[in-house]
C-alpha cells in the first residue's frame, strides 16, 4: 500500500498535454456546473486536493506511482489486482475530501483511468466509483459504474448530497476487485457545483 506522494515537474514538451487534459476536466466540470446555474471558477469549487493522491487497500493487490506524460500532472497510481474478490470492494483505490459536504449540493467527481494492459476491445469493470460518507453507513453522494479502456479516458459521477458530511467525513472511492487485472489512476476532481451559494 502506497500513501505517499511524489512531485513531479512539468517539462515544457509535456506542458501542452497537459493543457489539454486539464482543459478536458474543465469542460466535463463546467458543463456540470452549467447544468447547475453556475458558470464561475470551478476549481475554487473543489472540496478535495486535485491530483492523483490515493490510498489502496487489499490483500489481493499491488499498487505503486507510475510517471505518464499523457495524463494531466504526469503521475499516475498503478494497481495490479491478482484476482477477482468476492466482493467489488475487496480492493479500493480511497482519496479523502478535506472539505465539508452540505446537504442538497449538487457534487461531481471526475477521474482519469485507463487499463493499459487491457486490449483495444477489451475493458476493465470499476463496479463503483464516486464519493462516498464514512463508516458505518457509507451514504452514497455521487456515483456510477465504469468500464475502463486501454486509454486515457476522464470518467464523471455527479449526484446530489443526501446529508451534511463534515472535513474529512467523505471520500472518493473505487472498487477495483471486479475483476483480475491492471488499472492506472490518475487525478481525481471533486466539485461541490453549489459552493458559493
């Protein structure tokens, strides 16, 4: 299990990529907002530490930092899961909120993924991604099952708060046991739309 963080640089060849990924995320986010009412910096809206800054759990998975130049911030965490589970979430990928959850905002979360061992027909299932409150209920915010390809694709859950979660008291969660295989996560972005209001 991985928890740290590593910096990477932005070389000036790399930079435009990253442009486009991060205009990517920007788009899905705006025309989430734009289906909110609101339409102002989105960014000053995120209620986590954009980036790729994940926590795996599991006894049936390895997972370590990968550098990729095709992804936005040029870091990606990479997870081989063994096996399947008997259950989705005997492996996840976990990315805590440090900002409080009001209930009846409209939340979206968009993460880069790619199965990059996966053949070009082929997909890796995420049985469940989205955000999530903690123990012991586990309230769903925003959620949505994926299916993941050989490249780099931006994924998105949106949802409406069904409850008040203080700081810390919510996370973006992936259930990644659905089947054997390699995932590579990128960045995560959680807005709150209605932040402001």
């Amino acid at each position: 299990m991985m928890t740290r963080q590593n910096a990477i640089r932005i070389d000036p060849e790399r930079e435009g990529r990253v442009m486009k990924a991060v205009a990517a995320v920007m788009a899905v986010m705006l025309a989430a907002s734009a289906a909110s009412g609101q339409g102002d910096d989105i960014l000053a809206k995120a209620i986590n530490k954009p980036g790729a800054n994940y926590t795996v759990i599991g006894t049936t998975q390895t997972s370590r930092w990968i550098k990729d130049g095709k992804v936005a911030g040029g870091q990606a965490m990479r997870i081989e899961v063994s096996a399947a589970g008997a259950n989705a979430y005997d492996v996840q990928a976990v990315s805590p909120l440090a900002k409080a959850i009001v209930k009846g905002h409209h939340i979206a979360v968009a993460v880069w993924a790619r199965a990059p061992k996966a053949k070009t027909d082929e997909k890796m299932p995420i049985p469940f991604f989205g955000v999530i409150g903690g123990a012991p209920s586990y309230t769903p915010v925003a959620t949505a099952k994926v299916e993941v390809g050989p490249e780099w694709t931006l994924y998105n859950a949106r949802g409406v708060a069904p409850a008040d979660f203080p700081a810390n008291g919510a996370s973006v969660v992936m259930h990644l046991a659905g089947a054997k295989g390699t995932i590579d996560l990128g960045p995560v972005f959680v807005i709150d739309l209605d932040a402001g209001k």
